[in-house]
C-alpha cells in the first residue's frame, strides 16, 4: 500500500509538470524572403565573374603579392581567425552538455554526534564486532565514481549544440566577407597609388612647360612687348604648380602607409608597377544572375547562418517550458578506517536515482528569454532580408557606375587632347602677339586640370572593376 500511494504521488506531480509544461507562450515567427529579381540587366547569362580567383582576376604581380602579404599578416583577419577558434570551442562546450559527465573523486572526514541523540545513542550501543565499539569521533573515509546526465528528452540540448554549429559556420562566412573586404581595400589603395603616382609626373611636366612659358614672356619683356605684370603672373603659376607636387607626395605616404597597415607592418616603400597608368584596361566583368548573390557573397551566408541559430535558440528557450529528467549514480568504497575500505562487500557503496523537475509557479524569466528569443529570430530574418537587398543594390550601383566611367573617361580624353593643343596654339599666338598672357595662363591651367580629371576618372574605373569583383562575393574562394 505504501508503495501504491508512493507511485500515485509521482504520477500527480508528473501529470502537473506535464500540463504547467504545455502551457507555452504562441511563437511568433517571420519567414524570410529568399527571392530576388530575376536578372540586373534582363541578361539571364550566368557567368559570374564573382566565381573568379583573386589570383586570376588581378593580374598585377605587385598587386597580387600584397594582398598575400596581408593574408598572412593582417591584424583584423587574425583577429576573426581566434573568433572562429572560440566558436568552434563553443560547439564542444554545447556537445559535452548532452552527454553524461563521469567523475572520480575521493574524500575524507571525522564526525562527532551528540550522545543524547538518536544517532548518537544508535552508536553507543553499536559494536562493529563482538568486542570492538563503533570509533568516537568517527572518521569518514570514501573514495567513488559519480555521473550525472540530463536526458535531451525534449532535444534542448541537441538545439543548443546545432545553434553553436551555426554561429562557427557564420563566423567563417564572417572571415571570408573580410577577405573580400580586404582584397578590395588592398586594391583600391594600390590603384590610387598609381594614379598619384602618374598626377606627380604630370605636374613635374607642367612645371617644365611653365619654366619654358616664364622664359619667354621675360624675353618678351627684354623685349617691351609685355609688363612686369605678366612676368609676375607666370612666375606665380609656376610656384603654384610646384607647390602641387607635395600635396601629391604627402597624399602618396598617407596611402602607402594605409596599404603597410593592411599588410600589417611598419611604414615602407610600397613596391608598384612603373606602368602608365592612363593606359590601364579595366577588367571586363560578368555580373550573373541576382540568385547567385545567395551562394557568393558570404555576408549573406553569415546572416543565414545566424538566422538558422535564431531559429535554433526558439527551440532551446520553448524545451525550458517542460520538465528536465536527470539521472545520479554513485559506485565506490566508504569505511571509517582504510582497513575496512578494502573489504568486500561490507565498504561498498552505490546511489542510483532520477529525479523530474519543471517550472510551476512564477514563469516570467523562462517566458522572457522565450520572447527575447523569438524577437531575435525576428531581427535575424530582418537582417537577412537586407543583406540581400544590400548585397543586389550595390551590384546594380556598380554595372551602372562601370558603364558612366567608361562614357566619361572617353569624352575627358577628348577634352584633355584638344587643351594639350590649344597650348601649343596659345603659345604661338601669344608670340605673334595674338593673344595676350591671360589666355596662356588659363589654357595651361585648364590643360592641367583636365589630365588631373582624366586620371580620377581612369582611378575610379578601377575602382569599379575592384568594387563590382567584392560586390559580386569575389576574393574570398
């Protein structure tokens, strides 16, 4: 009967963890998005320049050799390869929750009961042997194995462990997102290098042109054709052009240092190609289809990824609702004195036992973790669906930008041509005496400005071709 009532009992108390368990909150869950427009362009061409090696889309040996600088030696990028370690971490942490824990370990002790008590009477009068009193003070003597285990009955532990997976498989998208990153900052700086490069070479012509032009208005002035005024004015240009040159200089250490610190060492020379750089052809590329941005580009895997553990975590905070079964056991040897710890069976010691427990009465922190967690899936499907808008507007922005340069660089080529020869026209008027200094002046400064904004233009076409390759999710594979 005893035991009846005993077994009556835990089946009420199982029945109440069972029904205050079902009683869960709704889930609120937003399914993503995942499509995309069918085509940039109304091209349905496939190929995919983002698929191309880094090694085989850049061409520049000086330029290939310093992005493998930085692979080695960037900061930042080893930085996230210790994250990625740390996640991986994290999935053994989650693994061995799941599993049972075994330990040994060993303990002694003395014990002195009150004589006048239950116990303490119950030993007075108890021999070990006929002959031989229980010790007083008794010593404690055990040494035993002990496990324990929480059966993943509801697989919260399982979630847990896959939520961690995920998180490590976002952190190596998270890697590969910088790489691209870097690639693509890596050249962009190299690329303007060289078009600094090319604008300091053209203003050291200029300033040769201009010495030339000094030297005849001041024989022009031996001559009383012109004034001191114009000597004056020629002379101040001069000195204008060449104070252009250190700007451009500085400008040049400012980027070489941003490349040395991507590459992660101190300030030196960086080693460039000696190329023309207006006669630099951009790369053509191949956008593919908008769908492929959903394997390319690792931002997008990363924020799958982390929508995926979102998800994951809903499942790890709904299990907290139910009951947890755990089981104990305890197998060793206890005596109070190492001569009998020996003996078998009498030192033998053994625990077995389960135990059911589940929140009854005062719910609020396991429901808030429950609505944190699904206000995260929610934020992480938000944040899915814009990386992909993200990831298909700046491919757009990019096909668009390739195609404007390429108008603007052609008409700017033009415009630098015909002032390249209005110089030579204004010089041969101004010694003829048909055309006053002004009009050499202005012709020489517009011819400037326009080679310094053919380059620009030639710097942001490769630019484009650097920005549309990481947009693409090109540099990472």
């Amino acid at each position: 009967m005893r035991n009846k009532r005993i077994l009556n009992r835990a089946w009420i108390i199982l029945m109440v963890l069972i029904y205050t368990g079902c009683t869960v909150p709704p889930m609120v869950r937003k399914n993503e998005n995942r499509t995309t427009p069918v085509s940039y362009n109304g091209s349905q061409d496939s190929t995919n320049t983002g698929k191309v090696s880094w090694k085989n889309y850049f061409t520049d040996p000086y330029l290939t050799a310093l992005i493998d600088t930085a692979f080695k030696n960037n900061q930042e990028l080893n930085i996230t390869l210790q994250e990625i370690e740390i996640a991986k971490q994290e999935i053994r942490t989650r693994k061995g929750e799941y599993l049972p824990f075994v330990g040994l370990g060993g303990g002694a002790g003395l014990e002195k009961l009150g004589r006048y008590t239950n116990m303490g009477a119950s030993e007075a009068t108890t021999d070990i042997k006929p002959g031989k009193e229980m010790p007083e003070p008794l010593p404690d003597l055990k040494v035993a194995a002990f496990a324990r285990w929480e059966v993943d009955i509801w697989h919260k532990l399982r979630n847990a462990k896959k939520a961690a997976v995920n998180r490590y498989l976002a952190s190596i998208e998270g890697k590969n997102f910088m790489m691209t990153n870097l690639i693509a900052e890596i050249a962009n700086s190299y690329y303007e290098l060289l078009a600094l490069d090319r604008q300091l070479a053209i203003i050291q012509q200029n300033i040769e042109i201009q010495n030339n032009a000094l030297k005849v208005v001041r024989m022009e002035k031996e001559a009383t054709r012109v004034t001191e005024l114009a000597v004056r004015r020629f002379e101040a240009q001069v000195l204008n052009t060449q104070s252009l040159q250190y700007d451009i200089k500085q400008r040049i250490t400012v980027t070489e240092n941003r490349i040395n610190f991507l590459l992660g060492r101190y300030p030196q020379p960086v080693q460039r190609s000696t190329q023309d750089f207006e006669t630099l052809a951009p790369v053509i590329t191949q956008a593919g289809i908008p769908s492929q941005l959903l394997e390319n580009r690792p931002d997008v895997k990363q924020a799958e990824q982390a929508l995926t553990a979102a998800k994951l975590d809903i499942e790890v905070a709904r299990a907290n609702f139910y009951p947890s079964l755990g089981l104990s056991a305890t197998f060793g040897l206890q005596a109070f004195s190492p001569t009998y710890i020996a003996k078998l069976p009498e030192s033998l010691l053994f625990t077995i036992a389960g135990d059911l427990a589940g929140p009854l009465i005062n719910k609020n922190a396991i429901k808030a973790n429950y609505a944190s967690a699904n206000a995260r899936q929610i934020q992480a499907v938000y944040n899915y669906e814009r990386t992909i808008l993200n990831a298909y507007i700046e491919v757009a922005n990019q096909l668009s930008n390739i195609s404007n340069l390429a108008s603007s660089y052609d008409l700017k080529a033009k415009e630098v041509q015909a002032l390249n020869q209005s110089i030579t026209i204004s010089n041969g008027l101004f010694r003829s005496a048909r055309a006053d200094y002004m009009e050499v002046l202005l012709t020489q400064r517009d011819a400037l400005e326009s080679r310094f904004d053919l380059i620009e233009t030639k710097m942001e076409q490769m630019h484009a071709t650097v920005n549309i390759y990481r947009a693409l999710g090109g540099g990472w594979n």
